[in-house]
C-alpha cells in the first residue's frame, strides 16, 4: 500500500492482505540498498494470521519516493513517523542487517512505541570495508556483487531456494540494482559505517528482543550478534547453522519459525 | 604498489563451469546424495493444516503437486536461472510450452506482438493461427528489419519476440537494439536463445527481459528428452505503466495479490507458475528434468565441440564444388557477422544452412544417402543431424510464408554434432556424391 510520511509517498507490501488497522502491526525494515521484497517469505505468513504488516521501502528505495535517508538515528526517527502515519500507537519491529542497527536505534528512543524487537544478522556496529563503500558510493555495480558475494553462506552459493525456481544470489543483487546504486547503496552503506551508538542504544533496551544469527554470517558475524545481544535485557538468541547473512531467503522457513515462535507469544495477534 | 594499481575485492561467486555442475542444488539437505535425486512423486505432505494453507497461500516456499513444482524440476529451473544470470525460472515440458506459457502470463484476449518472421515452423504457427483464437494477434517483422519493430508496436503491444539466430536461416537480430526499442515503448523483449545456450550467449546482458529455451535441443545434448523454460532478467519494471494489469493489480485466484508488487524482480515467474502451471499444466517430469540435469553438467565442453566442428565444416562448405550458399554467423560475409561477434564471444553456434546445387531434387538425394548424419526433426544433438526445412520443420508453411521466413527450396539445415569432423565430412561426400547424379544424368 501507499502512504504518506513526512510529505513523501513510501511503498509497503502489506504480506497480501489488505491492512486492517484492529489487528496489531508488525513493521519490517530492510537491510542496506534493498527492499521490501526480501520480507516475502516472512511478511505474507503474519499477514494471513492475524497480524497487519509493512515491509517497508525506505525513502528513495524500492516503490517509495523521496530520497534516501543519511543516517541511522533519521531512519529510526522515521520509523516512529511510519507508525504515526498509519494510525497505530504501537508496533512490533523487524529489522535485517542494517534494519536491525535502524530499529534498535528506534526502539531506544521510542520505548512506549516499540513492543517487541527482532533482529537478523545484527550487529551494535556495522563497519564497511572501505573498498566496498567507496564502490558502492561511485555507483558501481561490482559494490551488489560484493555484497551478494559476502552475503550469501557456503550453501547458499549454490542456491536451493524454499520458492521453486528462484535463484537468491541474482534475486537479491536485482533488488539491490533496483535503484540507482549510489543513491541507495552507497548512502545507506555510510550511514551504517557512521552509525557509533548501537551499543549504547542496546543497553536502553526493555523489551522482549529476540537475535537470529547465522553460523556462515560474514557480514554480522555471531559473536559480534552475540556481543550486542549481551547488551539487551533478557535477549533470546537463535543461531541457525549452514547460512550466512541473507537468512531470511537462505533459511527462509527455519528463520519463519524462529520468527513465528517469538512475536506470537510475546506480541499475539488478537 | 601505487593505489591506482590496487587490485580492489572479486566477487567470488561461482563461474559458469561450477554452477552448471552444482547451482540450484544442497547435498546435506538431500540425505547426502551427490547426485541430485529424482523424486518421482506426484504430491508431497503437509506438516499439518496450517502448513498446507501457508503453501497455497504463497506465504512460504515449498512443493504441493508436481504440476506446479517438483523438487528436482526445482534445481534444474535454478540452474538454468543461474546460468543464464536471471532471477527465476520456470521449466516445462517442452520448449513451445515455455514460449506458450510466457505468451499467456503476459497477454490477455486483444493484446498484440510483434514477432520475428524467422522462427522455428511451429513457433511461426503458434503465433499466426493459434494465438489469434485466444484473441492475441501478431505483427511478423524480418529479424534484421530493426526499425520495422519499432514500426510494428501497437497501442495494445504487450512484447517484442524473436529467435536470437533465427531458424534456419541464420539472420540475427540485433537485440540490443530491439530491447532500446521495446523498452522505449514500455514493453518487454523475450527472446528464444535456444540455438546459444547461456554459454554462447546471455541475452539478459543485451537487454532481453525474458529468456525462452527448449532444453530439448543443446542444453540437454543428447537427444533423450523434451524440456522447456522461460528465465526471468528481474529487471523489467511491470509498475511503469499500465499495459500489464494482469502483473499489477489484484489478482482474485491468489486473495487480490499483485504479482508485481510482491514478488518484483521475480513476478513474472511466480505468476506463471501460480497461474499458468495450475491451469495449463505443461509440467517437466522429474525423469526428464535430470536427464536435462546431466546434459548441462557437460554443456561448456560440448559447446566447444559443436562450435570448433561447425566452424570446420563452414569452411568445407564453403569450397565444395556442390554447394551454392553457406550461411553461418562465422562467415566474414555473413550480413550479421560483426553483431555474431558481439553477441557470441565464446562461438557461433552449431546451426549450418546451405544451398545445395541442383536445388529440391538435390537436397532430397543428399538427406536419403547420408548416413552417418541423422535426418530428423530437431537440432542440437551430440550426433550432427540434417533436414530439408521446406519439406520437413517448415512443411506446413504455404510458399509466401516460406519466402517470408527466408526458406529456399535448396536450403538444407545442419545442426554439427560432436563426432569426430572427418567421419562427417566424409559422410557428406556421399551424400554429395549422390545429390550430383541426377544433374549428371540429366546432362547426358
């Protein structure tokens, strides 16, 4: 569906069901230069059981207009403004890589708002490798190739999607060419190597937060998921083993259960 | 070392060789079967009711009926995805129901295409008589009039189809240019690469959008078994406009889903499964699927040995006394042969058409006395085939259709096996030996 926040038109996928503001709202943000459609294989499942569901197009990424944001702390000030925007007083949130440094961040500073947290491939800091960055911020489409690279685990560079017929490693690095690269890569890419306050967010942290890991993770390795997951009060921790960064389309229903596990009973659906 | 000369991180993403021998494929999720299993079965068990109902909701991945997926179906339409650098994939029983299947999740009754006149004889007739009675018309464009694409798009134009090396005359068309021209009207350009094979060509990184294969043919290599696919680029945006409401508004069959807004670089594929798999049914067994399987593992070194032996034979084409034309894309006359070059770095394919002298009468003498090439209805074989277009894959053309199409009475088209090149040169000298007898009898 489409909305307006702060004067722009932004794109969410509602899981395919239409949104139904009596049910609670689950808000899933995406990793670094992607889009709302790496939810897919989470988002539509708490749609059709009793949720409502935003997998969000950042500003500037995917469907939604306007430009992309330059740090961390405004894309989590917007998320708070996505809730506000829909009618909701609150939301459980999801975030995947860089999503989880953005919900983190908003959910330290939103703790009314913020009712249950869940992180894939988290991390309390996200360093860029400098060449990574700079391709990424010349526009240069090697940088999505890198990234789907590092992204993906042993297994899941030899693909076996959940979805017959799907190829994760060219899916995901299309999503990321979706947009111009610099725009979208490159600036989310800076925002995340500035971002210095995710430990200190963590540690503000109230409520129920659950970190999905993987073995294979090079890019949010587990002991650094680990380190930050320390930092969170009663943090539950779930490492899935064979995978690497993209979990949510590698281990797609192994993540789903994990998923479904802890938002229904921390956050159930009326 | 300066930082100029800094040699910055490779992706180290598997290479064409590797991924046709392992893409789409986990052992250790598969009771650590080396090979990939042939799971010859017709439907497969739900955990419990909620499962069921996540599978037919689309809300998770998985297998319901064979009809619509099947897991070793499943790692071939990887594969070929990741082969050809597409998003998705979907296979079928054969290659005309790839291209059907595509036609049908692209176009609705009243829709229009624009279509390369140089096709195989059956494509020709699905899209001159049988499309017409589902009410989707088509304009036939000769493959190497660019502009008279650009001419034919209608207001209700859904695509720009072709064979990338029309068959059997050769021609080419000049995709890159023909994807500018589709894309400039909103429009997708689908090409059948079935004569390249993804390790001759990648269409996807000329501008196709969609890529059509009968799997039958180079890419299975052997002869054994009939397979199609459709492989999505990912790439074409369905939003831009309002020509594709079947891709981007609510669909009733999936709870109001729009294909596009969902799944996006791999909507078109997902529709043609959810839709078109469920209400058509063409489907790939599993059987042939692995047979498939075994030929692509090979398909690089075969490719080789196509590609040295067609060229080897161009050129014993070329100077034999019987032969009045040859037409390959390695010939430096060849009206294509600077675009063959760009578009085929790695070889121009094993599809020969030759003239032979003394015309129908000829020809016919020189399919009945060959005998080591097969003379039968397909191409892309390991053994080298032959067949006499007008008389055979093209026999149901009427003569202005067959000039159209750029068929010749005299033309005989060669699809070069990979047996040793002097058993098949020697092949055709009998068979030229005997289709110069009747001239010399009649000269008498």
């Amino acid at each position: 569906m489409k909305f307006k926040v702060n004067g722009d038109e932004i794109f969410a996928s509602t899981g395919g069901r239409p949104f139904d503001k009596n049910k609670p709202l689950i808000i899933f943000v995406h990793g670094s230069g992607l889009t709302h459609m790496t939810w897919v294989l989470q988002t539509r499942y708490f749609a059709f059981h009793g949720y409502s569901v935003l997998a969000l197009d950042l500003p500037g990424h995917g469907l939604s207009k306007g430009k992309s944001l330059k740090t961390i702390e405004d894309m989590a000030d917007w998320i708070s403004s996505v809730i506000d925007a829909v009618g909701y007083q609150e939301a459980s949130l999801v975030g995947h890589s860089q999503g989880c440094l953005v919900t983190i961040e908003c959910t330290a500073r939103y703790p009314d708002k913020i009712k249950t947290l869940s992180l894939m491939g988290g991390a309390g800091a996200i360093p860029m490798n400098p060449d990574l960055l700079a391709l990424a911020e010349n526009g240069d489409p090697k940088a999505v190739d890198l990234m789907m690279d590092w992204a993906h685990g042993p297994a899941g560079h030899f693909g076996g999607h959940p979805v017959p017929g799907l190829y994760h490693i060219n899916t995901g690095g299309m999503l990321a060419k979706s947009r111009t690269i610099k725009d979208t890569l490159g600036v989310d890419f800076r925002a995340c190597d500035n971002y210095k306050n995710g430990f200190e967010a963590a540690k503000k942290i109230k409520i129920p937060t659950l970190s999905i890991l993987a073995t294979d993770d090079k890019m949010c390795p587990v002991k650094e998921g680990k380190k930050l997951a320390d930092l969170i009060e009663g943090s539950k921790v779930d490492i899935i083993d064979n995978c690497g960064h993209m979990m949510l389309l590698e281990e797609a229903d192994r993540v789903l259960k994990v998923l479904k596990n802890f938002i229904t009973a921390n956050f159930p659906a009326k | 070392m300066s930082d100029k000369n800094k040699k910055g991180p490779e992706s180290k993403t598997y290479k064409f060789d590797t991924l046709s021998l392992h893409a789409g494929y986990q052992p250790h999720k598969n009771a650590g079967s080396r090979q990939v299993p042939i799971y010859q079965t017709t439907s497969y068990l739900f955990d419990d009711v909620d499962h069921a109902a996540a599978l037919f909701n689309l809300e998770r991945g998985g297998h319901i009926y064979s009809r619509i997926s099947n897991p070793t179906v499943g790692v071939l339409e990887e594969r070929v995805a990741s082969l050809e650098g597409g998003t998705a994939a979907l296979a079928t029983s054969s290659g005309m129901s790839a291209i059907f299947l595509t036609v049908m999740t692209l176009c609705e009754a009243g829709d229009h295409l624009v279509v390369s006149s140089q096709l195989y004889g059956g494509t020709v007739n699905l899209f001159r008589l049988t499309l017409p009675k589902f009410g989707i018309k088509c304009t036939f464009v000769k493959p190497r009039d660019t502009e008279g694409f650009k001419k034919a798009i209608q207001k209700n134009t859904k695509g720009i189809f072709g064979e990338l090396v029309g068959n059997p005359g050769n021609e080419l068309m000049n995709m890159p240019e023909i994807s500018k021209i589709a894309h400039d009207a909103g429009i997708p350009l689908i090409v059948d690469a079935t004569y390249q094979t993804p390790y001759l060509c990648k269409p996807f990184e000329h501008g196709a959008d969609i890529v059509v294969h009968s799997l039958t043919k180079w890419m299975a290599g052997h002869g054994s078994s009939m397979a199609g696919i459709l492989i999505e680029g990912g790439n074409f945006d369905w939003m831009q406009n309002d020509k594709f409401p079947t891709m981007t508004k609510p669909y009733e069959g999936y709870h109001g889903l729009s294909f596009a807004e969902e799944f996006g670089p791999t909507a078109f594929t997902m529709k043609a499964r959810a839709e078109g798999m469920r209400d058509f049914g063409p489907c790939l067994s599993p059987q042939n699927a692995w047979n498939v399987l075994q030929g692509i593992e090979t398909l690089s070194v075969r490719m080789k040995k196509h590609c040295s032996n067609a060229e080897e034979m161009v050129k014993y084409l070329l100077n034999h006394e019987s032969v009045a034309w040859v037409s390959h894309p390695s010939v430096p006359d060849h009206p294509d042969h600077a675009l063959a070059k760009k578009l085929l770095p790695n070889g121009r394919g094993s599809m020969i058409a030759f003239g032979i002298k003394g015309g129908k009468d000829a020809g016919v003498a020189f399919i009945n006395n060959v005998k080591l090439a097969s003379h039968l209805a397909n191409v892309g074989d390991t053994r080298t085939l032959v067949i006499h277009p007008a008389s055979g894959t093209h026999s149901q053309m009427d003569e202005a259709t067959l000039k159209f199409a750029g068929l010749s009475h005299d033309m005989i088209r060669l699809s070069v096996g990979i047996e040793d090149i002097d058993d098949i040169k020697n092949d055709f000298e009998i068979g030229f030996r005997a289709a110069r007898k009747p001239r010399l009898v009649s000269n008498q």
